[in-house]
C-alpha cells in the first residue's frame, strides 16, 4: 500500500458538509483507505481574495492506486459534489488536491507531485503538519513541519 496525503478545501455551500462528504467518498473507493485526517481551517482565499473564505483540510489515505488512478477518483468526486472550474483560484464546493504520494516525484500536463505550491500555501501546510510533520517533501528534501516553519518565518525563497 502506498500512503498519500491529499488536501481539501472548499469556499461555497456548506463548507464543512462538503469536506465530509469529499472523505466519505474517498472512502468508499475500493483501493483507498482514509487513515489519518486534520482539524479543520478556515483560511482567507489565496490568489483570488474577492471571494468567501475557505475552510481546508487535508488527510493520510493508503492506495493501491497509482496516482493517476488517484487523480481521476478526485476529479471524479469533484465532479459528483458539484465542482464546477470556472476561473483559477476561483469559488468551489471542493477542491481535492494530491499534495505528496510516498516520495515519487512527477511532472505530468496534468498531474505534479509533489504539488508545486504547496510549500508556499500556509492553508496546506498547517493542516498537514498537523498529521504528518515528519513527513519529508522530496523537491526540498525537508520535513514538512520545517516547510511549515520556514513559510510561517518568512524565510522561504523556494
């Protein structure tokens, strides 16, 4: 089994239904398993700020998957909860991203891994932090918590 940490947020309807049911349907899928997940954020928007704040999230699954197998099971619960891509960093019910996947790096039109971002987004980082700190980003070659805290310090140039 591989372990991957995806990262949910969502800005429109019920925020926190819509998370819930975004976990519930990944585990409903025959080769993912939730194991861990975080606390709940509200957060600003990033990117785009004319718009109602966020509440994010991310969780620890275990996949038989691969990760493109795994990104169209999320673009397919997007897809079912109602997410609709109008704009980048626009308003959405859900938005599920793959953040890490064991420690594989890939470059693909349509899929990163790691997510290029993400050490950037303080809405990613904390909540990931929270449930997996020791996890280490292969791009930087750093944990997350130090990613975590060199973003909250300023200090990170990457």
């Amino acid at each position: 089994m591989a372990v991957a940490y995806l990262g949910l947020g969502s800005n429109l309807g019920n925020r926190r239904e819509n998370l819930e049911s975004a976990i519930r349907r990944l585990g409903e899928q025959v080769e993912i398993n939730v194991t861990k997940r975080s606390s709940l954020y509200d957060t600003e928007p990033y990117g785009k700020t004319d718009q109602p704040d966020f509440m994010n999230m991310c969780v620890e699954i275990e996949t038989r998957i691969s990760p493109l197998d795994l990104l169209e099971s999320v673009l397919s619960i997007e897809h079912e909860l109602g997410r609709v891509r109008k704009e980048v960093w626009g308003p959405r019910t859900i938005d599920i991203d793959i953040l890490l996947y064991e420690d594989l790096e890939l470059s693909l039109d349509d899929l990163s891994i790691p997510h290029t971002q993400m050490h950037k987004r303080a809405f990613v980082l904390d909540p990931l932090s929270e449930i997996a700190g020791d996890a280490v980003h292969p791009g930087f070659n750093k944990t997350i918590e130090t990613l975590r805290k060199e973003l909250e310090a300023g200090e990170t140039n990457l």
